[in-house]
C-alpha cells in the first residue's frame, strides 16, 4: 500500500523532484499513522497537509511550465484540478462524518498512490525532456 520510492520517478528537476518525493513520503506517513490506530483528527491534520502541499507543488510545476512556455500546460492543469477536487471531497466526506476513518485511509491512499506515481510517469515524464532542453 505504501509508495516505494525509486529513481524512476526523478525528472531531473531539484525542485519538482523533492516534492514528488515528500508528496510520497506524507501518503505513507497517512497510511502508517492510519494503520497505528491514529485519532480521526490526526488523520484529518495529514489529510489537510497533503492536499495543501499537493496545491503548492502543483502551483510550482504550472509555473515552471509557464514559464518555459509548455505546449500542454492547459491538460496538465487540468489534470491537477482534477486531484484537487478529488482529495477535497474525501476531506469534505471524512468531516462532515460520511466516510469512516478506515474507508477515507484505504481510499485516499490507494487513489493518491496510484495517480501520484501514475502522473509522474505519464504527464510529468513527457515534460522533462522540454524543460531539460530549455534550460
């Protein structure tokens, strides 16, 4: 259930590189307090610094992007809403008490698991020689 981290998911960008990797490392931090029998409130404390520090990397790599005029910044973009919206309404779901702490665990990991690596591989991956040879 946990991210196992490995080099395949380095760009080669420092800054976009450690935050994929801490965006990871706070999804198993997320999993490993939930399976210790952590306080609803703890989970929802972690809950909330994920999606925050995925808002603050995504508005990193679209302004790189921009920056560096990506031809495909509009799809990335709207990819990023698309996990934004995803994750608050797992938030909005385990507050108002209609997710159990034990389903929004399994789901918010599973789903954040497989979109981070699955986007990095995918959509981030395509990027990295265009920046690379931009800069």
């Amino acid at each position: 259930m946990q991210i196992e981290w490995s080099d395949q998911y380095k760009l080669g960008i420092p800054l976009i590189d450690a935050e994929h990797k801490a965006l990871a490392d706070l999804v198993n931090h997320f999993f490993i307090r939930s399976e210790a029998g952590a306080a609803p409130e703890e989970l929802e404390a972690i809950l909330s610094s994920l999606i925050d520090k995925t808002r603050d990397h995504f508005r990193h790599e679209e302004n790189l992007l921009d920056r560096h005029g990506y031809p495909h910044l509009a799809l990335h973009q709207d990819a990023h809403i698309g996990l934004l919206q995803h994750l608050s309404r797992f938030q909005e779901d385990y507050i108002q008490g209609r997710t159990e702490a034990r389903d929004i665990t399994v789901d918010t990991v599973t789903f954040f698991r497989n979109w981070l690596l699955d986007h990095i591989l995918k959509d981030d991956m395509p990027y990295r020689p265009y920046i690379q040879t931009l800069s």
